[in-house]
C-alpha cells in the first residue's frame, strides 16, 4: 500500500473520499499512483455492494454517504452481474506541467 505522506487516518479519508467521486462522477482524473490505490480501494466495495443484502449496506453506509451507497447499489453493481472483477479503468496521461507528477483518468467501466 501507499502511503502518500500521509498517516492511516488521513490516507483511508483520501482514499473515501477519492472513491465517492468517483462513484458520484464515474470519472476522475488524479494521479497515477492514486489512481491505482483507489481502484484497488473501490473494487472491495464493489464486490461487497453486489452481494446485496442489509449487511453489505450497513458495512458501506460506515464508509459512504447515504447518496453514494444507493447510487452505488441501485446504478453501479447492476452493471457489473456477470463481471467478475476489474470494475475500473486507468487511462495514462502525461506529466502535469505544474511538478511533473504522472497523471491519469480512472473511470468505471462500462
């Protein structure tokens, strides 16, 4: 795992709140390396969201709003009933011109 200079609790916030646009937008672009981390975050959730069930929400509402959960339940896992995995989509981008950090557009596939 990464650590992004950041401790447990910062990191897990980033990484929620990194997943939840992406949930709400379908399509962000950020960094490549936090691109990788939120993907391998989100396909947890996924998996878990497809299940259904009241235990897979519960387990969700502690990490997401209430809007993202539904859009997450209702939206997105009914898209991915066959698929077994790989539920994101990493596109590289070139270095931002700001500090040259390797940039990428991660989205769900559809």
């Amino acid at each position: 795992m990464r650590k992004f200079s950041r401790k447990r609790n910062q990191r897990r916030a980033l990484l929620k709140s990194l997943a939840s646009s992406l949930i709400l937008r379908e399509k962000i672009k950020i960094t490549e390396a936090k691109a990788k981390e939120t993907a391998k975050f989100l396909e947890k959730f996924i998996t878990l969201a497809k299940k259904g069930g009241l235990h897979s929400r519960r387990i969700l509402a502690r990490f997401f709003s209430p809007k993202i959960v539904k859009k997450l339940i209702e939206e997105i896992t009914p898209r991915y009933k066959e698929r077994k995995g790989g539920y994101t989509k990493i596109l590289k981008l070139g270095p931002r011109k700001s500090n040259g950090a390797k940039m990428a557009i991660i989205e769900l596939v559809k």
